[in-house]
C-alpha cells in the first residue's frame, strides 16, 4: 500500500469520488448520492487550504481522507475518510488518519475533530429523544451495529459532544477530537489562581 497526497489527477480523483460513493452508499447514502456530488467533494478538498490522501494498491485508489482548517489553523476538520469496503479492517484507514495528523500538525494544527454522523441507527444514542442531557447518553453510548467512532477510538479521538438531531428526529453527529500536540509540563493545569 502506498500513501501519497491527493493531487489533480484526473483518473486517480474519479477513483477516489467513486469510492466516495460506494464508501457511503449503504449507512450514509445521503451523503454523496451521486458520482457528480463526489466529484464536486474532490474538487474541494483540492482547495489549497486543505490537505487530503490517498491509499493506492497497485495504482488503484482504496481510501482517500481529507482535512480542513477551522479556528485560524488550530484546529483542523478530517472530512472526509473512506476506505473501499473489501479493504476495511486492514489498517488503511489508520493510516490514512496518521498521515491527516502528521500534516496538520506540521500546518500547526493542535487539535484534529471530526464528527461522524448516525444517521442508520447503529448507536445507543440515536433513534432516541437526547434531550434534556445528551452529555449523559454519550456517556454511556454503546455500538450497535459497526459505528466508525469505535474506529476513531482506537485512532485516539475521543467522543467531546454531539449534534442531536443534526440529521432528522433522533439521528445525532457525534463530534470527536484528538490532540496532534504534546500537553506541556509548564503550562498551568488547575485554571485561573
């Protein structure tokens, strides 16, 4: 497997907005819908503010992720990743997310957020009224049915907070982040004195 940055290349970004496509098509169809809204995908996450790669074997692409700097470069947005579903579970979307955070790093970047949608019910807090603390169902928020946020887990992201309803009745984002960065030893941990 080889990574490379995602670059203009024709042929390679049809692969990558195809595999969008497929990557989605049955927990998220509403996402990428067609082969032209994943085109228009690629070609935003061409933009020179944004960084993006690819996974290749034997010059096919199998995963592509992307970022976004949001909070002047503090902070940067991995949108998207995918990773063709025959190749899922053989550690190219865990590398496609340490390349994402070696380069935002290198951009500055302290902290890495995502927010990975549940719009098919696959966990304990969708399909359900939140409300009033949906701090207490992210808490002990359980995977149904192979939810990606067990996979950011194991990538080091943890769960921060959620959009309930961010997609219809009962169907939240669940927000994610992860420090690119060191905490340092001088820096006041107890707050303000």
């Amino acid at each position: 497997m080889e990574i490379r940055a995602l670059v203009a290349d024709e042929r390679l970004l049809d692969q990558a907005a195809e595999l969008l496509v497929l990557a989605f098509a049955e927990h998220w169809p509403e996402a990428w819908p067609t082969l032209d809204d994943a085109r228009e995908e690629m070609q935003e996450a061409l933009l020179p503010e944004r960084v993006g790669f690819m996974a290749l074997i034997e010059g096919q692409v199998v995963g592509w992720i992307g970022g976004q700097p949001n909070y002047d470069g503090n902070v940067w947005e991995l949108h998207p990743l995918a990773v063709h579903p025959d190749y899922q579970g053989h550690g190219i979307g865990r590398a496609l997310v340490q390349a994402l955070e070696a380069e935002c790093s290198a951009r500055g970047g302290l902290t890495l957020m995502l927010g990975t949608d549940d719009e098919a019910f696959l966990t304990s807090a969708s399909g359900i009224d939140v409300f009033p603390n949906p701090l207490q169902h992210l808490a002990t928020i359980q995977n149904r049915r192979r939810h990606p946020f067990e996979f950011y887990q194991h990538c080091g992201f943890s769960i921060v907070g959620m959009i309930p309803d961010a997609n219809g009745l009962g169907k939240p984002d669940i927000l994610m982040a992860k420090r690119l960065v060191a905490w340092p030893s001088h820096f006041p941990t107890g707050g303000l004195e």
